[in-house]
C-alpha cells in the first residue's frame, strides 16, 4: 500500500562538483530519468538538482545554464573560491527546498 505521505514528498538532490563538463551532460539526463520515474509512480511529488560550483574554471557552469534552459528542476549555487567537498556539502542542504534531501558527488 502506498504511503499517503510520499505524494507529497519533495525531493533535492544536492551535487558538488568542480570542472565536471564532461559528465555533466550524462549525469543530469540519468538524474532526470530516474526522479521523473519516481514522480510517474507515485514515490515522490517533485524534486530540484542543486549543484554546487566549487570555483570549477571549465564549462561547468555554461553547461548547467543551457541544460537548465526550458526546465525549472536546476539550480546553481557558485561558491566563492575553492572550499572543497564539505563546505559544497553544507551549501547545497541549505540552498535546498525539498522534504528529502540527497547528496552526491558529481
């Protein structure tokens, strides 16, 4: 039996990363993927893709404005110089929106 609670659950997904041009692109596709499946079967209501910008010097950023184009799951926080994967933890919890939050690597 479905939980009644789930359809109401939001989800973030909060992403470090730094000069990640090259997965990006996949990642987010896989990403989207798998959270719409979700949403078409009930287990969650909607989420958002936080990524965290540890001062990349690359396409990085470029690429997550132009894959953000059209859709409104995408969310960029740009840290202010390189502080490394915990502080990009933290940032991107407190940036986030949803009832759930997920971290992960980029």
């Amino acid at each position: 039996m479905e939980d009644p609670r789930a359809r109401s659950s939001t989800l973030s997904v909060a992403f470090s990363f730094r000069n990640e041009e090259e997965v990006l692109p996949e990642l987010i596709t896989r990403t989207r993927n798998v959270l719409n499946k979700e949403i078409r079967q009930g287990i969650i209501s909607s989420y958002e893709l936080i990524f965290v910008d540890d001062a990349s010097t690359d396409r990085s950023l470029q690429i997550l404005l132009d894959q953000a184009r059209g859709h409104h799951d995408i969310r960029v926080v740009t840290m202010s110089r390189c502080f490394g994967v915990s502080p990009c933890i933290m940032a991107g919890m407190e940036h986030s929106s949803g009832d759930l939050v997920v971290y992960m690597d980029a």
